[in-house]
C-alpha cells in the first residue's frame, strides 16, 4: 500500500535531491560541449572560501597617512593583494564582503571568493531570524485576540486568513505596485495624508529597506495560517484550567505565563519548525519583486541555486548551494529538537 | 475578572476591542481591496487615486476595459482551465495515494516502516526550488507510454506538472497523525470481523477522515494552483501553460516602461478572486478543518 | 463452542517481557474470567488469543488446532472492547452486521440474524440509531450483539463494564451470565473487579506480574487461595495477615502466636514447617468477631467505623500498632478508641510460609 506513495517520493523528492548531490561534485551544465567531470569539493569550495586581511593606512613618502579631501584614511587598493600577489595566495580572486577600522588608523576585510552566495547566506539567516519569532509572535498574538467570545468574531478570522490563500506570486505582484517608488499607493498615500512631510522611499529599490518590505509583506502574506495553528491549539487547553486559574486569582498574564503556555508547546515545535523551512525557502518574492537586487540587498540561497543552475545553466553550482542549504536547514531543526528534547 | 461591574468601562472595553480587531482586519484586507479597485480603473486615475483614499473605492471612470485588455493579452480561459485540470487531477491523486501510503505508516508493520517514515519527513526540510533543476533533467528523460504511443521526455505536457507532485511528505504526515489518533479498537474490532486491510481503509478510515481530508485537499489546491517556478521552466508551450506563469506575459511591460499596472490588476483580480470568493464561502470549515488537523495539546 | 489450551506462552515488546510463561486450559462452553491488577498483561493475554499481538514464544491452540499464526478472523472468535469500538459513521444495523456483510452474507440472513441478537439484547427499537444517540450501555450492547451475530466459538472481553456506572454495570454483567447459558459458547473474560469475577466465572485465573498465580473455581480459589497474592485479591475488604511464629507442631495441627496473639492452633497439611520459623496468619475480615476485651484472641481499639448499612467495616488498633480489619455483618455503632476484643474460628484462617508467601494451611472443608 505504500509503494506508490513511497515510490513517487523516491522518484520525484529523493532522487533529484540525490542527483543534485552528485552533480555538485561535478563541473555538469545544463547544454555544454563538454563532457561532465569530476570536480571534487571545487563547487563548495568556490561558494565557501572566506579570507581576512587587515591592510594599514596608505602612507606618504613621510610617513605621515594619506586622506582623501573628506579627511577618511585612504587605503592600497585590495585588488594588489587578490590579483596575482605570490604573497596571498589564499585570498587569490576574492572579493570585498565588508570591512571596519580597527585600532588606530588600520582596517580589516572580510573578503570571500563568491561574494552574491555568501550575501544570499546573510540575508537568508537574517530573514529567518526576524521572520520566525516576529512571525510566530504575532499570529500567537492574533490567535489570542480571535480566540475571545465576541459577536462576529469569526468575519475578523475570516479576514485575518484572507492573504493566505493568495497565491504568493500575486502577493509578491500586487506588493510590488504597493511599495512602489514613484507610483507606489505606500508612498503616496503615506504622503498624502501626512500632507506632504512624509518622504518617499525606495522601498524595494533602497538597500536599507528592501529585505524589510520584504520581511513585511512575508509576514503580513502567512501570519494568518500559523494563527490558525496556534488557534486550534489554543482550543485544546481545557476551560477548566483556565477557571481553576481564575478562582486562584490569577493576573492575566500569569494565566497565560502558567496555563496557555505550557498548554501550546507541541503547537509551538510545530509552528516555529513551519516557518523555519519556510523562510529558508524564500524565493519567489525575490524573483518577482528584486532579483536579488538592489546591490545584492536581497539575495536569498535558494534565489541564488535557481538563478545558478537555470539562469545561468550553472547546474553543478546550483546543485552545490542546494546541498549546502540542505545541511543547514538539516542542522537547525536537529539543534532545535535536541533543545525542544532537552527540556522534556 | 472580566464582570461587568461597571457598565461604561464594559462598554467602552467593548469598543476598543473591535477598534482594535477592526485596524488589523484593514492593514489584511487593504492590499486586496486596492487591486480590486484597480483593475476597475484606467492607468492614468489608478496612479492618481493613490495619494487618497479614493484608492480603495470604485470611484471615477469604472469600466472593464483592464479586463478586457487582459483577455488580448493572455488567453486566460486556457489557462484557468490548465490550472484547474493540473491542481484538480493532483489533488484527487494525492488524497488517494498519501491517505494510502498514511495508512500503511499508521497500522501496519513491516520492516522498515520507521526508517522509511524519518527519510519521508526529512523530505520536508528540501524545498522544492532547490530540486528544481535535478527534476528537470529527470523528468526531460523519462519515458510515457500513452495513447499516441510511446514517447521519451516529459516536457510541455500535463504529467510533468502533476506527477512529481503526488506524493509529499507533509500530506502523508498529516494522514499518519490523523489516522494515529483515531481509536485503535474500531480497527482491531474490524479486524476481528474478518476484513482485509484493504477493506478497513475503505470501510472504517476513510469514512472518519473529513477534516484530514479536507485538510490535505486545501493545502494541495493553493500549492497546484500557485504553482509558478516549475511550470515556468519545463512548460514553453503556451498550451499547457498554468494562469501563474500568464503573468510572465506582464513582465514584458516592466522592461518596456509604463507599466500597465491596471491590466496587471485586473488579471490578478481574475486568477485570485474566485479563490478568495470561495474561500470566503466555506471560509468557516476551512479554518475549522485546517485547525482540527493541526497539533493536539 | 471450543476448547482453548495456552501453552508456556510467552510475549515480549521490544525486550521487556509482559507474559511471563503462561498455561491455561479452557475447556468447551467455559466461563473464564481473566484477573489480575492493573498492568499484569490481562489485555496483552486476550489480544494474543484474539491475534491482535504475535505469540513471542509458546502455543495457542483452539479445538486441537495451533492458532499462532491465523488471522484474527480465522479463529472463530468474537471480540467486545472496553471501548466498545462501534463504528461511529454506521448506524446499530449497519454495526451489528459488520462482519456478515464483509464476509458477503445475503442480505436476508443478515437481518435475520440482526433482528435475533438485537432481540437477545433488547434493543429492537434501535437498530437505525447512529452511536452518538446511544447511552454508554446501549453502546455496549451494540457492541455485544456484533460479536453475537457471527456465531464464533469463542466470546473474548476485554473490560466490556469498566466504562459503565455502578448500577449499569450490575445490569449489564447479569445479561452477560444470561447469554453466556443462553449461548453455551466458551467466553475469556478480563476485568479487575472482583465481582464481576466471582459472580460471572466457571473458573478464575488469576495473572500477576505475567504469570498465572493461580487458576480454579471461584470458591476454591477464595476458600484455598495458593498464596498470599491470591488470597488479598479476591475477597472484599483485603485478607489481614498478621506475622506470627511456630511454636508447636504436629500430625493435625500448627500451633502460632505472637505478643499480642494468644498461642492459637492451626489446621496443617502439606508442606513442611519447623518449629520457632515465621509464618503468616492470613485473617478474611468477614471471619472476625467483635467481643468484649477478655474474651479477644487479639485485643485493641477502634480507629474507623464505616457503616454500610448491611454491614459494618471497623479498622482495630493492635497493640503492636498493626491494623486490622473486621466485617461485622449487622449495623453497629462503636466509639473510636473503644477497646475491644476479636475472636475467631482458627479453622477458618489460612496459615503462609513467610519466606515465599505460599499457602501452608489448608481449610477443612
Ligand atoms: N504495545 C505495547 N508496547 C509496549 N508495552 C506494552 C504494549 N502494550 C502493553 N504493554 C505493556 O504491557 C504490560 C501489560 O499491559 P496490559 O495492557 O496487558 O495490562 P492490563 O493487565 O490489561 O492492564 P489494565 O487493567 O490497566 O488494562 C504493561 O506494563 C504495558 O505497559
Ligand atoms: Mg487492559
């Protein structure tokens, strides 16, 4: 009875997963003249390679440092030291991640060799880190607000879960013209009604606010589900509880410290485990609203491994940040069962 | 705690606490309002509606005109169909096989059942995308035998967008923790009676399994019916194509500037407020069935 | 009707062993009735009969043939639940019938036989109910008449009245015993009421810990019970034991005492015993006296009285501090901390090794 179950998930799940784990050992395109060979770990390699070099003032034939005319320090130029320096040959090709002042007058570098991949990891751990507790608090919130007896409280559900039945690419669509620069309804209707002292911003063109529009409209697109979840687990904690919390006099957050909360810790694992692998999945908002852009602001790993192995027919590569993202995600939820085991 | 001893204050809690429901059911509702609203209107008064609140009414020069460039420009009757074929058939597929293979997870033992139930839940933590290329290879070299005879590569076709999509880890899981709860007597008692295996499926589990059913079969329709990356890239005849993939046909307009948002609005507006309509319709069963599958305590 | 034999049977989940080596005899048309405490495996005992759980080691047999590796529904047995296990989405009709209709019986011998188990069990009026609109003892009687219907050899119960109140629960074990002569079929029953035990069974056995402690008629096991488990099971208020020496011994009699118990003399028979070595005096309460305080084989003071309107429990303060427990078959009112003396027949008392807790003395009879 399970076979055709299993055998579909063999085929279509765990055999192109397998394959993807092959080929990222490979150098395979997807149409090449050449036949595919066998790389080793160069695929990750590439994607991993970090370096440091910390680099002193430039300096004038005094000795005294050289500013440029804003008074900042000025610098050698890093390319002296990735292109074809004998003396560095472990930061061979790499490029600047970012840099800091440390001490007096020098600066160090953190340079990587793939530097999009290594931004797409930043923003990917960045977007989970806020997604998943700003996500799982606020649908904790809502589900509490909902879970009250109160006439027509259900047309409030109801609309609360509305944005979780539209498909995310119309959300990513419809958000795009929302948060619009020039034309955008954020923008002008914030200004509007402030009678002009709002001023616009580039929300998905601006580096400072792109992920964050993004972050907002993730969560605004999925709280609705998880309230759900956590609403059906609200519901299972016996009214007793909370009547026996009531004749002890009991505040109402003590209530919620002593009598929901431990009463929603299975729905807990579960919601905070959903979002997780959720949000590490993030692509299609980047690929509809700012392909990874502006400036890399964006990047998310699994942007990266489809815009690699089908933009641009890098298979082997994409394949490589899919094994990676893998191992990642692969670790956090066995970290997290170790915590949600150990305090059992 | 919360006796009303004091009729104003009860009062007054009252009001804020639909104040309070009210704001957020607005910033839920607002974006879906405005395309609504939008697809009703031309260009030139959408952008201008956007500074005031006349965004959110059908107000000015309302007309389907949007719709009907919308139509000229995507064959949306296509492609609705594709869609509704492709999500109907996998959903149908899907509660069959996975309530089976859940089945068989939750009653019967056989050797390397748990192994074999840890490698389908760690298959929740692959995100598709990350699958999609490999997938892709795979599926340009498989073999069909069908009416037309035998052909190599699964490509532009309905299958490729169904099959791979059956079996998921999560719809067995939901199937396995339902059918782990529900009594174990009544499936030891029909055991007794002298019923196949097969029989206590159809007899006994299937016919307790309403909201699990349910469960499965709305989160398999959003996920077929917003598929979008996979179609995107093993279907390039329009044939076949998914209404997901007809919004590829706006994206032309970006590159070419003055964007045609109102069209795009409308379009959106099409593919999504059926959904939304019907949603809303049985939205009391929905959540009631989605929460009833969730976690116990 | 069928003779069942158990034979060393064993089972083991994963490496913890439940059923210790177990052996029982059925014999055709029997009234068997499983118990033991909570835990002690009378479920796990059942289901292996049943062929709900694999035989880790040993033989089932039914009528001569070796069930251990049949189907459920090859050995002829019927099943009632704890739970009852009514399918919920069927109406009584449709329950009832379950079995005939999975084994492609025509309809009309299928009502037939509904109609007939639904009047057995009186619930004529019914059968086009759904289970929600039925009380805890119409459900168990949906229950029963499913088993009825497939006329097995076997009836095996699981607890059927441990979810009814104490009044149903009374009702329901009588129409048990009714079909059981009315049946004549050979029925395994488990419970831990006591009760339900003496008044239902042809013959008890008794399972502790995953062995059989002992297994025979309900008034040998209550009149000679093997071993002080068996003796504090069965009976109700619980047997006192009191620790005790031997003082004396010969061809009829044991004579024990201790400081606060005058030397008294026991029937003996059977295993050996020394001189100046423990045994334990095993005392039922319905056997105890209450006399004046000089008249007392033991003497001390009522602590408790629960009056039950037959009959009277008292709980006696001995003088060592021990506590004792006396059934005063009359209304009786005593003052706590009354003195107060008991006496007794040492022919009714039973007489235990205290090194294996087995029986030692024998009644007469
Ligand atoms: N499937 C199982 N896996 C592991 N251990 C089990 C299983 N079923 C029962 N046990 C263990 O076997 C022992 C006997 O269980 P069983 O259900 O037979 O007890 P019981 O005598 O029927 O008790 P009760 O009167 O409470 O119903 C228990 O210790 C129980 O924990
Ligand atoms: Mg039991």
């Amino acid at each position: 009875m399970i076979s055709p179950g299993f055998g579909l998930i063999v085929f279509f799940i765990i055999l192109p997963f397998l394959s993807a784990i092959i080929l990222s050992f490979t150098n395979q395109r997807l149409i090449s003249p050449n036949p595919t060979e066998y790389v080793g770990l160069a695929n990750y390699k590439q994607l991993l390679s970090v370096g440091v070099l910390t680099l002193d003032p430039k300096r004038n034939s005094n000795g005294a440092v050289v500013r440029d005319k804003n008074g900042a320090l000025k610098y050698p130029r890093l390319r002296n030291f990735t292109r074809n320096n004998p003396q560095y040959p472990h930061i061979k090709g790499m490029r600047e991640l970012f840099s800091w002042n440390v001490g007096d007058n020098q600066r160090t570098y953190i340079l990587a060799r793939d530097v999009v991949f290594i931004k797409a990891v930043i923003n990917t751990l960045l977007f989970v880190l806020i997604v998943a507790p700003g996500q799982g608090g606020l649908a904790l919130c809502l589900a509490l607000l909902i879970n009250q007896k109160l006439r027509g409280i259900n047309i409030y559900r109801a609309i609360y879960f509305m944005p979780v039945v539209v498909s995310i690419v119309v959300v990513s669509l419809l958000w795009r013209f929302i948060y619009d620069y020039e034309s955008g309804l954020l923008n002008n209707l914030l200004s509007s009604l402030t009678f002009g002292a709002f001023e616009s911003v580039n929300w998905i063109g601006d580096t400072d606010f792109a992920l964050g529009s993004i972050i907002v409209m993730s969560i605004w697109q999925a709280v609705g589900f998880h309230m759900v979840i956590w609403l059906s687990g609200l519901q299972t904690i016996p009214p007793s509880l909370y009547e026996a919390a009531r004749i002890e006099g009991a505040s109402k957050w003590q209530t919620f410290r002593y009598v929901t909360w431990p009463g929603l810790r299975n729905t807990a694992v579960l919601v905070f485990v959903v979002i997780t692998m959720q949000a590490f999945a993030l692509f299609t908002q980047i690929d509809v609203m700012t392909n990874g852009g502006p400036l890399d602001s964006t990047q998310s790993i699994v942007f990266q491994a489809v815009e690699r192995g089908y933009g641009k027919q890098d298979i082997s590569g994409g394949s490589a940040i899919s094994v990676l993202l893998f191992v990642m995600v692969l670790c956090i939820s066995l970290l997290q069962r170790w915590l949600t085991q150990g305090r059992s | 705690m919360s006796m009303p001893n004091n009729p104003d204050n009860y009062g007054l809690r009252l009001v804020t606490r639909y104040v309070v429901l009210t704001v957020i059911a607005i910033i839920f509702a607002f974006p879906l309002v405005f395309m609504i609203m939008s697809s009703l209107k031309p260009d030139q008064q959408l952008l201008a509606d956007t500074s005031s609140l006349k965004a959110f009414l059908p107000v000015g020069d309302i007309s389907f005109q949007n719709y009907e460039n919308a139509f000229s420009r995507v064959p949306v009757g296509l492609f609705v169909f594709n869609s509704m074929l492709v999500t109907s058939v996998t959903v149908v597929l899907s509660l069959f096989v996975c309530s089976l293979s859940g089945f068989s997870f939750a009653y019967l033992k056989w050797r390397g059942r748990d192994l074999l139930f840890s490698i389908i839940l760690a298959t929740f933590i692959i995100p598709f995308e990350t699958i999609a290329i490999p997938m892709l290879l795979i599926t340009s070299k498989l073999p069909w035998i069908g009416l037309d005879g035998f052909s190599i590569g699964w490509l532009n076709t309905y299958r490729v967008q169904i099959v791979p999509f059956i079996a998921d880890g999560l719809t067995i899981f939901l199937f396995v923790q339902y059918f782990k709860d529900l009594p174990v007597e009544l499936i030891e008692a029909a055991r007794v009676e002298g019923t196949t295996w097969w029989q206590i499926y159809r007899l006994i589990v299937i016919p307790l399994s309403g909201p699990v059913l349910a469960t499965a079969a709305i989160l398999k329709f959003l996920v077929m019916y917003n598929q979008y990356l996979w179609p995107m890239i093993v279907v390039q005849q329009e044939e076949y194509r998914p209404v997901m993939v007809g919004l590829q046909y706006f994206f032309q307009t970006f590159t070419k500037g003055g964007i045609a948002w109102g069209e795009i609005m409308a379009y959106l507006s099409m593919i999504t407020v059926p959904v939304l309509a019907f949603y809303l319709y049985i939205q009391r069963a929905f959540i009631a069935s989605v929460a009833a599958t969730g976690v116990k305590g | 009707m069928a003779e069942i034999k158990l034979r060393d049977v064993h089972k083991s989940f994963g490496k913890v062993e439940v059923i210790k080596g177990v052996n029982i005899e059925i014999k055709d048309g029997e009234f068997v009735v499983i118990v033991g405490p909570s835990g002690c495996g009378k479920s796990t005992l059942l289901r292996m009969i049943a062929g709900l759980e694999d035989i880790t080691q040993g033989t089932l047999e039914i009528d001569g043939v070796c069930m251990n590796d049949r189907q459920p529904k090859d050995r002829g047995i019927a099943m009632v639940f704890q739970t009852y296990a009514i399918f919920p989405h069927m109406t009584v009709r449709e329950n009832v019938a379950f079995g005939l209709t999975i084994n492609k019986i025509d309809k009309a011998t299928r009502d037939l036989k509904v109609d007939e188990a639904a009047r057995i069990l009186q619930m004529e009026n019914l059968l086009d109910r759904r289970p929600s609109e039925l009380s805890g003892g119409q459900r168990q009687r949906v229950a029963i008449g499913r088993a009825i219907v497939r006329n097995p050899k076997v009836f095996l119960f699981d607890e059927p009245l441990s979810n009814l109140d104490a009044s149903l629960r009374m009702d329901m074990r009588m129409e048990i015993g009714k079909l059981h002569q009315s049946l004549n079929a050979s029925m395994i029953y488990v419970t831990h009421d006591q009760v339900e035990a003496m008044t239902l069974a042809d013959k008890i056995v008794v399972l502790n810990d995953g062995k059989v402690m002992q297994s025979g008629s309900p008034m040998e096991l209550y009149k000679e019970p093997a071993n002080m488990f068996v003796a504090s099971f069965l009976g109700a208020p619980s047997m006192n034991f009191i620790n005790v020496e031997v003082h004396d011994i010969n061809e009829e009699n044991v004579t024990v005492y201790n400081p606060t118990l005058s030397p008294i003399k026991v029937p003996h028979k059977g295993r050996d015993i020394s001189k100046k070595s423990q045994a334990i005096l095993g005392l039922r309460p319905q056997y105890l006296r209450l006399v004046e305080p000089s008249d007392g084989i033991l003497n001390g003071k009522v602590i408790l009285t629960e009056r039950l309107g037959a009959e009277t429990i008292v709980e006696i303060l001995l003088k060592d501090g021990k506590r004792v427990i006396a059934a005063i078959s009359e209304d009786q009112i005593l003052s706590n901390g009354k003195e107060i003396g008991l006496q007794f027949n040492p022919k009714q008392v039973h007489l235990f090794s205290s090194e294996d807790s087995k029986f030692l003395s024998e009644n007469r009879k």
